[in-house]
C-alpha cells in the first residue's frame, strides 16, 4: 500500500457517515449474502466470528477492526455463543473539480474499497471513539450528526495511522466476483455497463479491465451468456411462450430474443426445445437442470442504495440476520412470493410497452430531426463542423465524418457507400449487404457496447435511442452523438434524404431513390397485372406457439407489401393492425385477421404443415396456396435496401400465382 497516495485521497475526499450500528449476534443468528452499500468500518467488541468477504474468510476476535469497499459480500458465523460489534457505513468522493492525478489514484487504487483487518495497539480509544459515535448518532440532530463526523475523522486517523506503523496487508477487492453476484441477482433487469459500474463503486473502464482479466468476458457479454442460459432452461424445463421468457430475462422483443438465442446456441428457440427435450428423454435424465456456461449461479440479496438502511426504525435495521432455525420458513415464504410473482407476470400484457416503439416523438422538433441544419461549415481547429438540431438539442459534428459508429439505420449508410467502422452484431447479419460489412467491428448488444465504441475512437455516433436522457448522454461523452428515434423517419424517402443531408450525400441518396423509385413502380405494375388491387394481403409470422400480425413499419414485409406494393390488410381489422403495427393473434381470431393472401415468416412452417392444421387449414389463403413463407433471416430486416429486395422478392411471387 502506498500511504502517502491514500492519505491524499483521504485528505481530499468529501466524507458523509450515512450509517452507525451497534449489533449483538446470538449463537443461532447469522449474517448470509449481505452486499455492503457503501465503504465500512468493523469493530469487534466482544466475543468471535468467522467473517467472510467476497469469499475471502477471516478469524474476527474482540477488539479487532475490518474494513471494506461497497459491494462486498459479507457472511458472519459466530464462533462464540455471542459476538458484538459495530458497524460504521460511509461515503467517499472526490469533489469536482479536481487534478487529475487524484482522479487516477482514485481510479488506480481506492482506498475506499480495500479489505483489510487487524488488531490494534490502542483499542479501547477506538472502542470509545466508536461508541461515543453510535450514541450521538441515534440522536438525530444536526449537531449530534456533525459530532459524529468529527469523531469519524479521529477513528480514521487512529486506523490509518496504525497501518502505516505495523505495515498492515491489504487486499484489493475482487471486483469480478462483486460484478457476478450482482448480474446474476439483476439479469433480468435493464443493465449497463455504466450502471453496472455505478452500483459496484467503480469506474467502467476499471471495472471492464479487472472483469475481462478474471473472467474472459466483458461485463455485457457475460449478462447475455447468463440471460441466455436462462432461456435455454425456461425453453427445456417450462411450456413458457417466447414473449413470457423474453421478458423474464430482460428483453422485451421475443424477436431479438430469437435471433440473439439462435447466434449463442446455434438454433432458433422452438428447435432447441424440441431437441433438447428429445435428448433428455434419451438420456432419461428428467432431473436434469441446464447450468451457466459460464459459472455456477448463486443468488444473492443485493441493496444498491446507499440509504436503503434508514428506511425502516430509523437506520438501524439488522443485516438480513437469519436464525439458523427458520431457514426452512424463509425458504417457503420465498418460494411463495416467488410464484406469486411469476403469475402476476405471466398475466400482465405487454402490448403498450412492446408497441411505443412504433410512435413518433413530435413535440421535440418540429420538422424531423434536423431539417433545420446549419450548411455554413464551422471551424473547430481543423475540423470542418455543422450544427444539426436533433431531440435532444443542437449537437455539433464533423462536416465529412470519417469514423462512424451506428446502432442503427445500416441500409442508409451502405445505399450511400459510407460504411461505418462499428455497428451491433445482429446488422453484421443481414444478407441484403452483409458483404458490404466485412471487415466492420461487431459492437455485441443491439445497444452497443460503449467500451468497444470507446476504442474505435469515433467522430460521429448515429443512435436509434429514444427517451433514454442517460443512454444518449453516455454516448455524447465518446463522440458526437445524432439520436434518431425509431419511427421518426417513416419510409425509406425520409430515411436516406436525412442520412444525405446529414453526411453530405445529398446527390448520392437523390439518385439512389430515383432507381428505388424506379424498380418499386416496375415491381407494382407486374403485380397489379396479376392482383386485383382491392385483394387483402396479411402479414403474420409464427414464433414458439404464437402467432403474430403486423402493420406497415415493423420488418416482416411490412413496407414492402403494404408501403411499396400499396396492398392492406382486411378492412376490417386494418386500423387495429396500423395503429398498434402488432399484436399476438390467438388461433380462435386467426380466420378474422387472415386476408386474400398471406406473407408469413417462419422458421419451422411449411404450406403442406399448415393445410394438415386444424385452423390454418380453414383460411382461404392456405387452401388456394397463397401463403408466401420465408425465414425470419430474411423478413426481419426493414431498412431501404432489405426493402426494395423484399418488395421485388415479393412481387415475383405475387405475379407466380397468375
């Protein structure tokens, strides 16, 4: 330990006592999986323990002093019939602002989470300073309050200056074990990275170094891996919809959820149930429970918030004690609330939630997402710079950018030959340009992965993000970041003469319409020579054992049918699929949403399938074989390029039937 670079920091921080307990054990009570909120203090006072941190065990005895970083895992097991002690939780921060040499020793090594004990030469004035600071805070008052921040300061002093005498060891915490407990409590939860961070008290890029160092993987690929795991078990060991595991493990598009399962276990989700339950059948092993891939799952009890404590009977709540006698009933009552959980989960509608993404945000700007650009190029140094107004204010960015991330949008971006350097993983797929991508680095998640973005050095960020302040934020801290929410651009026209003026491009993405308008008209003359143009057209897809409809912005032929083909759906249930753009179809209302013709995508469906089945043998469309089925490889897609493929692809079929 270098003490002189931790008492800078101790000298420099802003220092705020949040807790002070005064605890006694009884033999039967013991202390299991609780994570510290905030940097502690330990003083045993009378009898003995076995203390745990982050699996790490020590021998704790009267008089002895403990310290540790927020979101540690503490057990205690007495030794002794009694053991009493106190606790002293605290906060430490490095007031803005600072040089930066204290911002990369803060960084490099906190004094603030190292875990340490020791016996010291002088206990009883830490045992006086610690119990005088217990009785004031119990007061209450300002004064009492400030009394206590005073003695805290000569507790530290004492602390550290007997480290320093008797050349203490220390241990840096291990932040990888912190980082999984806390994923594999959270899984199904909207994590970050930064958020990951924020709750483990470290910085992102220390806490992705030290992660990766221990583990392999980064922090967000480690969550998908256990998501996916999760899935996988739910598939083999439940009769659980698509949609009901996708949100029980964090998603909300059973679709993305579909095509991220396929990348990681190499099949869709129905066919790695049907497999997986045909070899467990074969192996007759019943019993048998799908673990991480990764590493064995232990849930924790986890508390993120520094005040959580002082909620109930003023700040001084036990630490989840537990009698080792009512393990058993707080083990039934857990299971209880478990599956009350579960079915008010399971009963909820997600319809609103899963369609918002459709809606468009108009009070913001009033022409879409930057109508109002400033031409006049600015100089910033040397770069040549704009003003492009976006929903979340003006955002200043590189006249010609040269270092492109994208989250979205891809098909604009490749129809006006400018490639991106990064983009997520499930663009790198898509076979209307996937060779136009080789060679681009895959950022992982849909999101992106802000620690890849970080080391691609970009110029420019393009997003899909929508009312997400944080998300934005974090992205604007790595480069430029224009936010294009999802359903803003509407049709391939809006998209690539925004992308033009935005990157320049103008004449470029003039001339690439002028040929999409060319192609989409030709398409639809040969079509309405063979379809009446009155004829109904339904676009369906098939998941697990769900069927689902879809509107005119959702992928799955969508646009092509009913934007570039000008078809709709039957009349009278077109405006509820137009103004939800989806919904999940039970089998009874089927033959009401089911048109002349039907565009379905599916994996695993075949027409010979479908005409043996008791409902979808009714419809008029599978009984004249007007069904187009497809893959869900080449139906999800709906940028401008995927677009025109489909409309063409499509309308050859269409003219087949005559």
């Amino acid at each position: 330990m270098n003490a002189d670079e931790h008492l800078l920091l101790w000298d420099h921080a802003a220092i705020k006592v949040l807790d002070v307990r005064h605890i006694m054990m009884g033999m039967n009570e013991v202390v299991r999986d609780y994570k510290l909120p905030a940097s502690m203090y330990l003083l045993a006072t009378r009898g003995s323990a076995q203390v745990r941190l982050d699996g790490e065990e020590y021998l704790l005895e009267c008089f002895q002093v403990m310290h540790s970083g927020k979101g540690t895992m503490l057990d205690i097991s007495l030794i002794a019939e009694e053991f009493e002690y106190y606790m002293i939780f605290y906060r430490a921060t490095i007031p803005l602002p600072c040089r930066q040499e204290l911002l990369r020793l803060m960084e490099s090594s906190s004094p603030f989470q190292l875990q340490y004990h020791f016996t010291p030469n002088n206990p009883v004035s830490l045992y006086h300073k610690t119990r005088w600071m217990a009785e004031e805070w119990r007061q209450a008052g300002s004064l009492e309050r400030f009394q206590v921040k005073s003695l805290f300061y000569q507790f530290v002093y004492s602390v550290l200056q007997q480290l320093h005498c008797q050349s203490i060891e220390v241990r840096e915490p291990d932040i990888a074990t912190q980082a999984i407990a806390y994923i594999q409590e959270h899984y199904a939860e909207a994590i970050t990275l930064e958020s990951l961070a924020d709750n483990l008290n470290y910085s992102v890029p220390h806490l992705s170094a030290s992660f990766k160092k221990n583990t392999g993987y980064s922090p967000i690929d480690y969550l998908i891996q256990i998501r996916m795991d999760t899935a996988a078990a739910l598939l083999v060991d439940t009769d659980a919809t698509l949609r009901e595991i996708a949100e029980s493990v964090g998603y909300k598009d059973p679709y993305y959820l579909s095509r991220l399962f396929k990348k990681y276990k190499g099949a869709p989700p129905a066919r790695f149930r049907v497999r997986e339950r045909t070899r467990r059948r074969t192996e007759d092993r019943p019993a048998n429970i799908m673990r991480s891939s990764i590493v064995a799952r232990h849930l924790r009890r986890y508390i993120d918030n520094d005040y959580y404590y002082q909620y109930n009977d003023g700040g001084s709540i036990p630490m989840f004690r537990q009698s080792k006698s009512s393990a058993a009933a707080v083990l039934l009552l857990c299971f209880v609330l478990l599956l009350t959980a579960c079915s008010g989960a399971s009963s909820a509608t997600s319809n609103s939630e899963s369609s918002s993404g459709s809606q468009t945000t108009t009070n913001s700007v009033s022409t879409p997402l930057g109508a109002s650009q400033s031409d006049a190029g600015q100089t910033s140094g040397q770069m040549q710079t704009k003003i492009v107004s976006t929903i979340y204010g003006d955002v200043t960015v590189p006249l010609n950018p040269k270092r492109i991330v994208a989250d979205q949008y891809l098909g604009s971006f490749v129809a006006l030959d400018v490639i991106p350097i990064g983009v997520p993983g499930l663009h790198l797929q898509n076979p209307y340009f996937q060779e136009a991508l080789k060679g681009v680095a895959d950022l992982g998640d849909i999101n992106g992965n802000l620690e890849k973005m970080l080391d691609l050095q970009p110029d420019l960020i393009v997003t899909g993000v929508k009312d997400d302040q944080a998300r934005y934020e974090q992205l604007s801290k790595i480069a430029p970041t224009i936010a294009v929410p999802f359903g803003e651009l509407k049709n391939a026209h809006e998209e690539l003469s925004y992308f033009g003026k935005l990157l320049g491009k103008e004449k470029e993405a003039e001339a690439w319409l002028a040929n999409y308008d060319h192609r989409v008209a030709a398409a639809k003359e040969k079509v309405r020579k063979v379809i009446p143009a009155d004829a109904s057209i339904t676009i369906l897809e098939t998941a697990d054992k769900s069927t689902y409809v879809y509107g005119d912005n959702f992928g799955r032929g969508g646009q092509a049918i009913y934007q570039a083909l000008g078809f709709k759906p039957p009349a009278q249930v077109a405006p509820k699929i137009m103004e939800k753009q989806w919904a999940e179809l039970s089998g009874e209302l089927l033959p009401q949403y089911a048109g002349d013709y039907i565009i379905l995508t599916s994996n695993d469906r075949t027409l010979e399938d479908l005409k043996t089945d008791p409902i979808w043998s009714s419809l008029d469309a599978v009984k004249n074989n007007r069904v187009y089925i497809w893959k869900e490889e080449r139906s999800w897609y709906f940028d401008p390029i995927a677009i025109l493929s489909q409309t063409e692809e499509l309308a050859a079929w269409l003219t087949s039937l005559k």
